[in-house]
C-alpha cells in the first residue's frame, strides 16, 4: 500500500469527533510506570491520537510520537494541551522515517500492526537502532488468535506476534518480561473485548 493510500485510510479512521482508541493509556504502558525515569526522551511508534505519548508525558518523559495521520496528530496535540504536557509531534511512514541512532531512553510500540512482516522487521531494526544503550522497549501487541476474538487488529495473522517470535526478534535484548494471555480490553470503539495478547518488556544492552 503506497504511503499516500495508508495516509488516507488512517486519516478516515480517525476523521471523528471521538478517539477511537480512547484517550487513556494502554493498560499493560500503564502498568511499566515503575520502569519510567522523569526526563527520559520517549518514542511513542504509530500513536495515533496521542493516548500514550500524552501518558508518558504526564510521567514526566520528553516525548516524540509518530503517525502517518495528521488528522490524529491534530487529536493528539489538543489532547497534550488538554492535559497540560508538551508533546512533539512528527507526520512520517515508518516506512521510510529515518531511524536516528541511540536517540531514545524508551520506545513504546502499541499495537503496531498494520505493519506486514516485512515493514515490521524494517520496524524492529528501527527500534534496535534508536534505542541508547540500556534503553527501554516496552510492546504489546495481538497474538494469531486474535483473528478469532475480532475485537480489534487488522484481519491479518501474519501481522500478529507470538513470544518465540518476539523472543527471537530482540534476542540480543534482556528480557525483562514476556507473556502470552487472553485478556479484556476496553479502548475505546477501537479495541473492545476479548483479546489474545503478547507482552514484552526489553532493554537494550548497555
């Protein structure tokens, strides 16, 4: 799909009055704030309307998220204002962004999977560049079975996780924490429901 098709379907998803996937953080982000040092620089990857990039900012963290959406950049900046933090937005395809080296102290990449197998290890190579040494991954993102559940994600299994895959994927990394579960979630109209899930926690090495 061509970056402006991508635009424009992002655009149209996020064209509502309302967040699509609410604007509280993802519960298993909000649980890592005792990970979380005020004064860190964060990257939070595809946050659309700013949920989480605007939740690591009310930590105290120095924020950059990134969207090929600017309609939800827009959503994202007023809901900085409206929570009083200062957010840095930048309009990119992951695709083609250019992933500056050793930059961040966290990257959050929430349910990033629009990205195909092969975007997603251009992705993954991206996050292992940018992160300092010591830096901080925090994921979460579908298992396969998720296609079952049908309550959030793209209808692809191949863009869905499972722990080995992501145990390989940053297997120069310490695992700080990985686990599969089925769990409810509750974000807005966008992620409803039942749900097969994979969570990882990685530091870079120092």
């Amino acid at each position: 799909m061509s970056e402006q098709s991508e635009k424009d379907r992002w655009n149209e998803r996020y064209a509502g009055d309302d967040y699509l996937f609410g604007t509280s953080p993802n519960a298993f982000l909000a649980a890592q704030r005792h990970l979380l040092v005020p004064g860190q620089t964060a990257l939070a990857i595809a946050d659309g309307e700013g949920r989480n990039g605007v939740w690591l900012a009310e930590q105290g963290l120095r924020v950059t998220a990134v969207d090929v959406s600017p309609i939800a950049l827009d959503k994202a900046r007023r809901l900085a204002e409206h929570k009083d933090v200062d957010l840095t937005s930048i309009q990119a395809d992951l695709a083609t962004w250019d992933w500056q080296e050793s930059s961040f102290d966290v990257v959050a990449a929430i349910f990033i999977q629009f990205a195909n197998p092969n975007l997603r290890e251009a992705i993954f190579r991206g996050i292992r560049r940018t992160l300092v040494p010591g830096g901080l991954l925090l994921l979460q993102g579908y298992r396969p079975e998720q296609i079952q559940y049908g309550t959030g994600g793209p209808p692809h299994a191949e863009n869905m996780y499972t722990a080995a895959m992501l145990r390989e994927a940053f297997s120069d990394f310490e695992i700080v924490s990985l686990a599969e579960h089925d769990s409810i979630i509750q974000e807005g109209t966008g992620h409803h429901g039942m749900s097969a899930l994979v969570d990882l926690v990685a530091r870079k090495p120092s």
